[in-house]
C-alpha cells in the first residue's frame, strides 16, 4: 500500500465528474487537484486501498483502528439531508412549469432580474410536443426568446435546448427529434439532471418550511429548493474513488471480481472507514453515486446498521472471495499490510429523490424517501489493528457505489441567480411568525424528559408534571416528543382537572416519531395549578419507544406576569484551533440563585465555514447540542437560542461553552456568549 504523507483533493462538481448529468469526452473537465507527497497519482488499484480510495481524501480526522470502529453498529445523520426532485434535463432543468404556473427560474428573473413575463407561450415539452409542425417549433422560439436571463440561461445549458438547437446532437441523422428508439431525446437522455446539485444542497442547506413572498412573486417550498440546487450546480467537494464509465462491468470468470479499476471501487474497507466515522462517531451525512457503471445517481447517506461481523482466517477469507486456495491473500488482493481479515455485513440507508410537486416539509416523513442497501465485506487489518483495505464480496461486488464525496459549499452554475438572495428566500421560509396572545402572558411549564413506553402494555406509561402556579388558561398548547419506531401503536393522553383529551389514537402506521404541538381549547378556564397527566400506551408488539419531552404554554389572559430574569455574560474573546477535537471551553460562574424556568443562550462566533463546528452548552451534568456542523460554507454564528433542557435546575455555578472545529482548513474566534435566564 502507498504510504501518503498528506492529500489534498478538492473538486468543483460538473457533468463529466459528478451528476446525474450528461457525460463528457473532454478529459481535462473537472479534473481534481491532487497533491501527493509520497504516491503517485492514477497509479495501479490496490486492494489494501490506493490514493484513489483514500479515506484521507475527505480531509477528516478519521479512526482506523477496527476495535474503535466496530463499537459503532448504528449511525445516523442529525442533520437530515431533504427529499426534492433531480429536475431531469429533458424536462428543462429548472426551467420546467411544474404546477402550470412560472417555472423556478422564470420566478426568480421576474422578482430578482426585472423581467416582466409578457406572453402565454408554454416552455418545449417533450413528453407532451412530439411531432410539432414548423409553425408550433416557431412559436415555441418566440417563448425562449421573451424570458429572462435566468430562465434563458438555464434552457441553453442545463436544459432540453438540444431538442430545439438545430443540429443533429446524437448523429443518427435526424436533428431535433423527440424520444428515439435508444430511449435518448436528440443526445439527451433521461437520467440526466441535476441530482450532483442537489446532494449538497440538501445535506449542508436546512430544508425549506413554508412558501414566502418577495417583490410581489411567490415562491413554493419546491422552488425554493430548485433555486439552492441551481446554485450548487458546480459546489465544491472532497471525493473518494473514481468513476466507473462502463455501460456494461467486466468480471472474472471464476471470482467474479470486477476486472476494472475503476468499477471496483470505491474501495470496501474505505467504505467501512467513512461511513462508521462519518455517521457513526461524527453524526453527519455525506455522498455516494450508488450505481457502479455507466449512469450517475447521487444520493446523500443518511445511515448504517452492522448486522454481524466476525474474524475470518486467511483461508475463509480466500475462499469467500473464490480466490486460489494456497496462495497467499497479500500476493493475490495486493495487499501486503493485512494480517487479520473481518467479515462485515451491513443496511445502509440513503434519500431519494421526491417529486417536485411536493411542497411541505419532507424530512419530517423522512422515512418515505429512505431506500436501504445491503453490503458483505472482507476488512483487511494490519498487525496493529487498523483497517488498510477490504474486498466486497458476493452480490455488492456490483452494487456497491461508485464513489463517495463530502460536499464543502455552494459555487453555483447559473450566473444570473445569486445565491444570497436564494439565500434570503430560505431564511424568509424558515422564520418562525410567533402570533403574541392581545394582553396575554404565556407561561411555559414542562421540558425534556425520557420515559421509556412498555411495549404492548395496555397500562401503558404515565408522566406526571406537576405545575405549582395557578394562573387560568385562556390559550393552550402542548408540544410532545415521543421517539417511536411505530407510532402507528400509540395512544397518547392527556388530562387535567377532570378533563381529558386524545393527542393521538394509532394513527400514523410505521412512521418514526411523534414531533407536534397540539392547540387545544379544552383547558381554557381550567387553573393551571396541580398534576398534569400524559398517559401514552403501546397497543402492539414488537416496536418500542420513549416519551421525550412534555411542554406546556399556557395563555394566562389578562393576568400580568413579570418574569424574573438573570443575565450573564463572557466577553473574552478565544481563539477556536483549527482541526483540533478538543476546541475550547469558555466559561461563566453564576453567582445568582433559583431555579430555571427558562434559558436564552446568545452566541458570537466568527467563522469562515461555520459546517466545521460544533457547540455545546454544560451546566450540572447537562449538555445541550447547539450547533452540530449545520450551515455548510456560511460564515459566522451570530445568533439566540432558547432551550427547556435545564429547566427545572439551579441556575447557580458553572456554565461552559465548548466550540470545536474538527475539519482542516478554516478558522474562527468565539468573540462572546451570554445567558439569560427566567426563574
């Protein structure tokens, strides 16, 4: 195995690289800057991995040691990347009227680029435009012709503009004809799209919550979405593996190994390495193109479950492989470190795409756009226990994917969108509106708890929170988080003061989760005063769950309550270390006594790629995430917070801030931090 002191690799994502997205002959497009210390570039595939397959490529501090790792058998992103449409090329990219209304980019060009839409003209359709007359094709010229510059932009290059260009692009002799007999559209074929866009607009971007309204045009949850995949078009990223080109795999005869270097990988044990580091220790989702072969489908990884490992001899190895019996493993895989060989069976799990007509919050059903794969492997160990390399056997030595890639930032493609004001648009749609009670004090009782749910009990589990003010309710809500691998099974209640009220009743099916607020008038009158009683029962086998948090806000009326409030701060500003797992911890003694009825953390950190942070806040034994490597390649957190998590606890001691940046290559300073606290 080539030893290599240090790599750098850095891509901007095009169509000959990464996408689902038409190939190109140009062999100089996006190729990757590389440096390599000891190593050279594009030399033979080695088995115990070569710089190809690399797990440094990803520019993380990654753990090798197999004992370290196999700990990990379940990993999962926090951040879940969001569900959207590939916006397929024959359908005009971003270009495409999805709901007969203008298309994303005919949105953005009459609210951001001036443009008035002045005809009634629809956009080419080629599902719907076969065999249109001479007349037809001009007035369809007179509708490309009148958009604006965005629009036009994206048709030209990003669009079906090779159905209508007037040349014979796929040489068989016809020009601008609709679907052929091979399945492709004048060159164009379906697969095509922009789903190398989408990848790291979902995993680093939040998902848009609700449709927004700027200079007079409404933009869906949908095209806002196609908006921040268009401007990731070209995003810069670390990739690992290479690009299988082959419209049909080569394999051995007798093993059934992949003859090609490049359709082999990505490499097994590099496989094994990135996704237990990157889901299993770190929480965080990357990229795969899952297809080995000809067709380019990206996907981000959402994550893993182990479903056995086990040591294997060298023969056992040797044998599940089909390999020749009696001749050495390092002579016949190349790979002279291994000493040990383990047996790893795995489901990944990954998110596919979602029409575009979807227009809500996907990741809160997450579940229906995640598909699971299955991988058997053989990991190679070195005498000190570190996985050098690894071999995919039985069925995934076709169907494992391709390559990986961890998106770093948005560069966008179109140059008549900004993304800042696509920017504007996400933050607009991801505003909370908090509708403030007419002379009404909200009182907030309740928080976090964990109470774990008998499975098929029909007691099932009671939480009792007990409420010492007595105030009357005038408004009421109740927020619940119920973590449950079926809510399907459930029935939650709740009740107080001689009422009772159903929350949920087993609907759902095989949904994860109960994450809602519940607006309800059957308290109001009621005091708040005395035990509050959440009932919640598992009517099935099998699934279990637990119940997460009960908060109440209660719309006190006229009642006058003047919170009585604590504010702390640390001004001191501290250097954050670059790639360092141990940051900084900044601390505040509070001197003040009582107990906390609520918590307001305000953060002041500059940054130049705020996706390299974490942040949390300790207090007594408790920790609360505050910022989990979200954001991408924004700079700065300058931002509030307000959390239940202490609730409930003294306020007085020590309160630390830790803030870790564990990626190589950006820096930043915590500049200050404060706390207020309601007791």
């Amino acid at each position: 195995m080539k030893k290599l002191a240090g790599i750098l690799f850095v891509v901007a994502l095009s169509l000959a690289f990464v996408a689902c997205s038409e190939e190109t002959s140009d062999p100089t497009a996006a190729q990757p800057k590389t440096t390599v210390e000891d190593g050279k570039p594009g030399a033979g595939k080695e088995d115990a991995w070569n710089y190809t397959n690399d797990p440094r490529r990803f520019e993380v501090a990654f753990e090798y040691k197999y004992d370290t790792l196999k700990a990990n058998t379940v990993g999962r992103a926090e951040q879940l990347p969001w569900p959207s449409d590939y916006w397929a090329t024959v359908e005009d990219s971003t270009n495409v009227r999805y709901q007969d209304q203008l298309s994303p980019v005919e949105k953005y060009d009459q609210a951001f680029n001036a443009w008035v839409p002045n005809m009634d003209l629809k956009p080419l359709d080629l599902s719907a435009d076969c065999g249109m007359n001479d007349l037809v094709e001009n007035r369809k010229d007179d509708y490309y012709a009148q958009l604006g510059k965005a629009a036009i932009w994206q048709h030209k290059n990003k669009g079906n503009f090779k159905a209508r260009d007037g040349v014979d692009n796929d040489n068989d002799g016809k020009i601008d004809e609709c679907r052929n007999d091979s399945g492709d559209y004048d060159g164009m074929e379906s697969w095509w799209g922009l789903c190398h866009a989408w990848v790291p607009a979902a995993i680093l971007e939040p998902e848009p919550a609700k449709s927004v309204t700027v200079n007079g045009v409404e933009f869906t949850v949908s095209d806002i979405k196609a908006l921040m995949i268009t401007s990731y078009d070209r995003s810069s990223a670390l990739m690992l593996g290479g690009r299988c080109n082959a419209k049909e795999i080569v394999r051995d005869k007798d093993t059934g190994r992949i003859t090609a270097d490049e359709c082999r990988d990505t490499n097994a044990g590099a496989f094994y390495v990135v996704i237990t580091n990157m889901l299993g220790i770190r929480k965080r989702a990357f990229a795969e193109d899952r297809t080995a072969g000809y067709q380019v489908w990206n996907q981000p990884v959402l994550g893993y479950r182990i479903l056995e490992e086990r040591t294997l001899t060298e023969a056992e190895a040797i044998t599940l492989l089909k390999g020749k019996a009696g001749e050495a493993y390092a002579k016949q895989y190349n790979s002279p470190e291994v000493k040990s060989w383990r047996y790893v069976k795995m489901d990944t799990d990954y998110i596919t795409e979602a029409s575009n007509d979807n227009n809500g919050v996907l990741t809160r059903s997450i579940e229906r756009f995640t598909r699971t794969d299955h991988y058997e492997m053989i990991l190679e160990l070195k005498g000190t226990g570190e996985v050098v390399g690894g071999e995919w056997i039985g069925y995934t030595q076709e169907t494992h994917p391709d390559f990986l890639w961890l998106p770093l930032r948005y560069a966008g493609g179109n140059p008549n969108v900004s993304y800042g004001q696509v920017k504007q648009l996400l933050d607009l749609s991801l505003k909370t509106e908090v509708t403030e009670p007419v002379d009404e004090a909200v009182l907030t009782f309740g928080g976090d708890v964990d109470v774990k749910i008998p499975d098929n009990k029909p007691a099932g589990v009671k939480h009792t929170l007990t409420v010492a003010d007595d105030v009357v309710i005038s408004s009421f809500t109740a927020k619940l988080a119920i973590e449950h691998t079926y809510i399907g099974d459930l029935k939650v209640v709740l009740e107080h003061a001689g009422v009772s009220v159903t929350l949920h009743d087993k609907q759902g099916g095989g949904n994860n989760d109960i994450n809602e607020s519940y607006e309800l008038s059957n308290f109001n009158g009621k005091s708040t005063k005395g035990d509050w009683l959440l009932t919640v029962t598992d009517t099935a086998a099998r699934d279990t769950g637990s119940i997460k948090n009960l908060t109440l806000h209660v719309g006190a009326g006229t009642t006058t309550v003047t919170p009585n409030l604590v504010t702390v701060s640390n001004t001191t500003p501290v250097a954050i270390p670059d790639e360092d797992a141990k940051g900084i911890s900044s601390a505040i003694a509070v001197t003040d006594t009582g107990t906390i009825k609520g918590l307001k953390l305000t953060v002041d950190v500059t940054h130049t790629y705020i996706g390299d942070v974490t942040i949390s806040l300790m207090h007594d034994g408790q920790t609360q995430a505050v910022h989990t490597h979200e954001g991408g390649s924004a700079d700065d957190i300058k931002k509030s917070f307000t959390y239940s998590t202490f609730n409930g606890s003294a306020l007085k001691g020590n309160w630390s801030l830790a803030v870790i940046d564990d990626v190589g290559g950006d820096t930043g300073t915590l500049n200050s931090w404060s706390l207020e606290f309601t007791r």
